[in-house]
C-alpha cells in the first residue's frame, strides 16, 4: 500500500524492513554496463578486496534471490545459484517501514567510512544507459557506507521523460532516477561486478507535482540516499534497498524506495535458458491507442494497444525504442511495465494530465516478449477529489505486476525535518 501521510524527511529508520520479498519475485533485468567506472577525483579508497569482482566461486556459492521464473511453480527445482526467500516481505506498507534507530550501526558487512572531500561522476555505462542525454543522477559523495548524496539535472526537454503539460516535468522522472541511482551505488560502491544482472522487486514514489515546474528546470535536483537490508555476495552485492529524499531550491519534492537484487551472468543464462532466443525473434509492432489517451504526444511513445473492452489494453512493445529499449533485451523491462501502468491510469480515469502523487509497483514475473500481455485497469474515488487506478498486468493467465497510481489535487507535499 502507498503512503498515505505527508512526505517526511528521510531518516535512517525509514528505509523499509529487512529481508527479501516472500514470494521471491524479480523482474525489470537490465544490461550490463561496458566499462569501468572513472572517478574525477577518487574519495578515500576501501581495502581492495572490499569492491573487488567476487570470484567466481565466490559469486556462484552464494546465489542471487529467487525470481519469478523459478517462483512460478514454487514447486520447480531450485539450482544451486537460486535460493528460497526469507519469510519477511520486502515492500513497506508506507514508505516509512520499521528499520533501524538512526544512529544505529550498519548494515552486516558494511564497515562506516569518512565523508570524503570530493565528488564522483556518474557516467551513461554506470546507469546502464546508452546516450548521455538519458542518464539524470551527475555526481554524488559518499556519507558513510550506507548514506550518499547525489546531484541530478532534470531537463526541461527530453525525448521520452518531457513535460506533461505547459506547466509540470512528468513525475517519471523521479522512479527513473531512483532506479539509475540504484545501479551506480550497487556498481561503485557495493562492489557489484560490470556484468552483473540486476532485477527490481518492488518501486514506490510519493511526489509532490507542484514542485516539478518546468519554471524551476534550471535549479538541479539535490537527493539523499539511504541504502538498506544491504546483503552481500561473497564481497559483491546480492541485494538492497534504497531509499531517496529529493529536492530542489530547497523544497521538497519527492522520497521513493525500491529494493534491488543482483544477479551473475551465469545464473541469468540457466534462468532464463529458455527464453534467450527472444533476442534473434522480431517483436510485431502494434498499433498503439492515440497518444493523447495515453497522455503522450509522440505515438512512437505509446505502450498501449487497443484490446476486446474497455479499460483494458495490451502491451505494446517497441524493441526499437531508444528510450525504454536502449539495448537489446529478452524480455520487456520493468520501467516499460511502469510507464504501461501510467497510461492506463491516464486512459482509464480520462484526467489530462494525470499528476500522480502517489505511485506504486509490485514485479510478479518477467514479461516475455512474444506473448500478449494485458493491461487490465479499476478505477476507484475512495476519497473525494481523489482518484486512484489499480493497475495489473497479465500473461498466459499468470500475473506479471501490480501497481497503484493516484492522482488529487495539487497539494503541498511537507516536510517533518
């Protein structure tokens, strides 16, 4: 469930609970980043072993978290590089989920550090992205070992992430954010090899939309990170959480969380074995609904298509897309899935532009690309002047996700700091 009370400020004990997602599900794997990371100026370095590749031993003895693919049926066999989950679910009722006291020690296995005296950039590889112009997060300085501030510009034009009206940059932009920041901690910091997998369990974001105003595009975005239920692989990274606080001129904007896992090469090619050869299939392009449905402007940005009824839709997927499919990829991304959940929310409750405050999303399985996949959408008005979409997405009569977007009036988002 979203949160339901004002945004507050972020403090250490609000960075969800411990432990890993009870039914164990991933989706939203994303393509390794190229190169190594360059530093403009390196802050205090850790001992070598601390973020160096894990061995391969070292990573296939200790397995990545159990995805969806080996979830459904739970009764499948599990390999030595899957695991079964903790019993704890990893998804917060709110956004301030129970966790440690501030001031509490960190994580098992993470060692605090001093705050160093310099900035480290973020490069395109780093945030698994292919052009410059598509990477949000520009530098950040490490805190502590669990604790980082970032800067980000969010543009007023982007091909994709562009403003929604003449007033508002789209919301998007915080949850893509969140997610790129993730990666270049999990790599820089965490110790995560280049090649590694990554895979997204869960996303939630509280926004303020009368803070993203294209009038205040030339201010850049200041934004806490929290990082938490840190677990580790050998001395790479199995999975975390991360909780952010963004601002800009000093106002607060937004808090989201998402938890992260990691997966090696070799066990992403025995996971996904059967469904590889999707890289070498063309995908059939379908006729997307007309953009202003969806709360677009370009059609090529449309990932709905017209189904049997209404407030219903298939997934549309455009492999070709420099945006949401910047590399090749065997199944569609979760951030697609995302961006599927707002359109309907726009279509189905016909609110132009539709200002989420309060955006949501639960990863049941990977979406497979050559299978149809549903957009089925409820539209509920629980409080008044509010209005709130559910939205599940659904292949071969299995569940893919689950997300809740809700859009009020604009409304002041506080702060308790």
């Amino acid at each position: 469930m979203p949160q339901t009370g004002p945004l507050s400020a972020l403090t250490e004990d609000q960075t969800g609970r411990e432990g890993c997602p009870a039914n164990a599900t991933a989706t939203t794997v994303e393509n390794p980043p190229q190169t190594a990371v360059p530093r403009e100026s390196a802050p205090p370095s850790p001992a070598a072993a601390e973020f160096a590749p894990p061995s391969p031993a070292a990573a296939e003895s200790t397995p990545p978290a159990t995805t969806a693919d080996e979830a459904a049926p739970r009764a499948a066999t599990l390999t030595d590089e899957t695991e079964t989950a903790p019993p704890a679910a990893l998804i917060p009722a709110s956004a301030s989920g129970s966790g440690s006291a501030p001031g509490s020690a960190p994580p098992p296995g993470v060692t605090e550090r001093p705050t160093p005296r310099s900035h480290t950039v973020v490069t395109k590889e780093l945030a698994h992205r292919t052009r410059e112009t598509d990477v949000f997060p520009a530098r950040w300085t490490r805190i502590s070992d669990t604790r980082f501030r970032f800067t980000a510009h969010w543009p007023a034009a982007h091909p994709f992430f562009g403003p929604v009206d003449d007033r508002h940059q789209d919301p998007m932009i915080v949850g893509e954010t969140l997610r790129q920041a993730s990666m270049v901690l999990a790599h820089a910091e965490f110790g995560a090899p280049a090649d590694t997998h990554f895979v997204m369990w869960d996303l939630t974001v509280r926004i303020d939309p009368t803070a993203l105003l294209l009038a205040d595009v030339a201010e850049p975005v200041e934004f806490d990170v929290v990082c938490s239920e840190v677990r580790r692989r050998g001395r790479g990274l199995h999975s975390m959480r991360t909780t952010m606080e963004f601002r800009r001129a000093g106002r607060l904007v937004a808090r989201g969380t998402g938890s992260t896992g990691c997966t090696s090469p070799r066990a992403y090619r025995r996971l996904r074995a059967d469904h590889l050869h999707a890289l070498d299939t063309p995908v059939p392009l379908l006729a997307g609904i007309a953009p202003q449905t969806a709360g677009r402007t370009r059609t090529e940005d449309v990932v709905l298509a017209p189904a049997d009824r209404p407030g219903v839709w298939n997934l549309r997927v455009d492999t070709g897309h420099p945006v949401l499919f910047p590399r090749p990829n065997d199944h569609v991304p979760g951030m697609v899935l995302f961006e599927a959940a707002r359109q309907a929310a726009t279509a189905a409750s016909g609110l132009h532009p539709f200002l989420p405050g309060r955006m949501t999303a639960e990863f049941a399985r990977y979406a497979e690309l050559h299978s149809p996949c549903r957009i089925e959408t409820e539209v509920l008005e629980e409080h008044p002047g509010e209005v709130t979409v559910r939205v599940s997405g659904r292949q071969d009569g299995a569940l893919v996700f689950t997300a809740g977007l809700t859009c009020a009036p604009p409304a002041r988002v506080r702060s308790l700091s």
